[in-house]
C-alpha cells in the first residue's frame, strides 16, 4: 500500500520495482488482487495493463492496520502496544516527543471522565 500511496496509479511490475525486498512478480499479483478483493485497492484497465490505485485513505487504511497489530500482538491492549513502542524507542525520542506523548495521556485522561 505504501507504495501505491507514493505514486498513485501503478501496474503490478512498476509496485515490484519500488519495493525494498520484492517477492516474485505473480506474488505482488496475487496481493493486489487480494487487496482489490479486501475493498483498498481498485484497478482500471489501459491497454493490456491493469493500473492500480489505493481506494482507502492512508489514514484509515493506517488506523485499521494499527488496530489489528494491536490485536493481534498485544492482546486488544493499548498500553501494551505503546509500552513497546516507548521501550524499542526509549534512546530516539527526544524531549519534544515526550512531551507531546504526555500530553496525548493527559488529552485521554480528560476526555475519559
């Protein structure tokens, strides 16, 4: 999906190509098609070539592929997924980073009363 929100409108070779580690050419295939089947992606026809372009927002798309790895790593539980993130970060985040997290948790603090 990332790289079809780069560069909107690609064929199924042109996907390969700007992939970092790209499996074989019937494998992006297949996984646009299953993506296709899923509702995110849509293709159109030019030519003999099939063009595909990402149908879900990146937001949404981010917000569902966000609440699935939580579910499926972290048991349904927030703050089992963000303890990881902080604890794999800890040496990367800056002081303006803590502070906006800190801010998010008092934001959800509030908004939870």
């Amino acid at each position: 999906m990332e790289v079809l929100y780069a560069a909107e409108g690609l064929t199924a070779a042109e996907v390969r190509e700007r992939m970092p580690e790209p499996p074989g050419y019937s494998a992006v295939r297949a996984l646009l098609r299953i993506l296709e089947d899923k509702g995110h992606v849509r293709h159109e026809e030019r030519g003999p070539r099939y063009v595909y372009s990402p149908v879900v927002s990146r937001a949404r798309a981010r917000r569902s592929a966000l609440k699935a790895l939580v579910q499926t790593f972290f048991d349904g539980s927030p703050e089992q997924a963000v303890a990881a993130l902080i604890d794999e970060s800890r040496s990367k985040l800056g002081a303006a980073e803590l502070d906006r997290l800190a801010e998010l948790i008092a934001e959800a603090r509030k908004a939870g009363r």
